[in-house]
C-alpha cells in the first residue's frame, strides 16, 4: 500500500512543500495532488512529479491539480464543439498535430455543474510530455467561458494506433 509519507517524500524532492495544498491517496494506491496557481517552473515541477511518483510500488492514477480562483459565467453555453475546437489549440510537440486530430480525446462529456470531463491517452504511454500534454489540454478547457473545471483522466486502453489520425491528417503525414 502506497503511503503518504512516501508520497510526500518524492514530492518534496521536485517542490517545496508550501506549494503542496492537497494531498490525497485512495484506497487503489491513486494519488491526487494539489499544487497551488503560484508553483514556480510548474510546466517542470509537472513532468518531474509524474516521473518520480510513477517510480513508487503499487502507485496508481496520478493526478496533479492547481488550485482554481475562476469566476464562471453561468450564462455562458458551453458545448462539445466549442471544446473540441479550442483543445485543436495543443499541439503534440513531437509530432506537430493537436490532441483532437491525432486521436487522442477518447471521450468528452459536459457535466450539468459545467465541469468539463476528458478521458484521453498520448502515442504512447512512456511520453515525456505526458504531464505537459495533460496541463495544456486542462489549460485550453479553462479558457472557456462557462467551464467551471477541467477533470482530465489519462488511460491506454485501448492504446493508441495511428488509425485513430483524423483523415484530413493521415493525407497530410502521408498515411495514405
């Protein structure tokens, strides 16, 4: 069973500790960290976190969080295309296709509170920029007006073939 010293240790050895708001372990060995907006070098301080905790034993999901201070527009409509469109905006730096054409979004679903819910997955699962990828998709979704938060899972099943390129892409990386 995966502890919260244990946790903390390999936390306090990328960020200080002031910068840690939250720190939640379950019962399935997931962990869920909350950082505060302040967190210096947070691109960084992301990868790095990720690479240390996925070297504890019996770790699951991991999840790292920023603390949010956003007003909402209740009024604001938000929809699946308006959601799709702006994370068209993260780019895959290795490849140079956003997460919505190369097939990474597996799922999208609004929540009646305006919680903005994505389930995708990266190219594959040893990316270094997985953390990057990650914040910068929660990031897009934030810039809605309307969204209330962003909850972002991470899963490789299925894992993540080439199949899954958008066909206007597949034609311009010569797939076809």
């Amino acid at each position: 069973m995966v502890t919260k010293e244990e946790v903390m240790e390999k936390v306090k050895a990328v960020v200080d500790e002031k910068y840690v708001k939250g720190l939640e372990i379950g019962e399935d060995g997931s962990v869920t960290i909350t950082l505060s907006k302040d967190t210096p070098d947070i691109d960084n301080v992301l990868i790095r976190l990720n690479t240390e905790l996925q070297k504890i034993e019996g770790i699951g999901t991991i999840t790292i969080n920023r603390e949010r201070d956003k007003q909402v527009d209740d009024n604001a409509e938000v929809t699946r295309e308006m959601i799709l469109e702006k994370l068209k905006e993260v780019i895959d730096p290795e490849i140079g296709v956003d997460v919505v054409n190369l097939g990474l979004i597996y799922e999208l679903d609004i929540r009646p509170d305006k919680t903005v819910y994505v389930k995708m997955t990266m190219t594959t699962p040893g990316c270094p920029l997985t953390m990057w990828i990650l914040r910068a998709v929660e990031d897009k979704i934030l810039e809605i007006p309307g969204v209330k938060d962003a909850e972002i899972e991470l899963t490789f099943d299925p894992p993540w073939t080439p199949d899954r390129i958008s066909d206007e892409y597949k034609k311009k990386l010569g797939l076809y």
